[in-house]
C-alpha cells in the first residue's frame, strides 16, 4: 500500500509519466517510479525517493531491475547507481 506521500511525489512528477493516463499515475510500479526517477529525476528527486521508500529498499528495487533482459536505465546511470548503493546501501 503506497503512502499518501509517495502518491503526491508521483503526482508532482507526473510529467515523467507522460504515457500514463493522469488518474492513473499513481498506480505505476515501484520498479517503474525507481527506473524513472534515475533516469530523468534530479538529485533534489533521487534524495526524495530515498526518503520516502528508503535507499536500501530502492537499492533492493534497482538491484532486481538489473536481472531483467530489457532494463531501460541508461548505461552510465546504471553504472553511477551499482557503485552508489554498492558503498551506500549495501
């Protein structure tokens, strides 16, 4: 169950989730909101998803996302992150 907090960081966001419908962007996946916000989000965001999910669980999500066959995190961003959760949250 999503908190009313990670609702409203979605909502502000929502034009990063440009493909879903408004009423409906508060239902994308965690694996989803994470690969977004690494993507596209700025520092300011990233430091805000760490607070409202917690960086070791975004660590948990991203870490999943690498075993998948089609994973839509750029390269160096992907690369940032392993070392970035490596010392951080491992």
């Amino acid at each position: 169950m999503r908190t009313q907090a990670v609702k409203d960081f979605i909502n502000e966001h929502q034009a990063l989730f440009w493909y879903s419908p408004k009423d409906k962007g508060e239902t994308v996946s965690d694996e989803l909101l994470v690969e977004t916000m690494l993507n596209y989000g700025t520092m300011d965001d990233i430091r805000r998803l760490f607070e409202l999910l917690g960086i070791r669980n975004v660590a948990n999500i991203f870490r999943r996302m690498n075993g998948r066959k089609k994973l839509n995190i750029y390269p160096e961003i992907r690369n940032y992150f392993e070392l970035y959760f490596n010392r951080h949250a491992s």
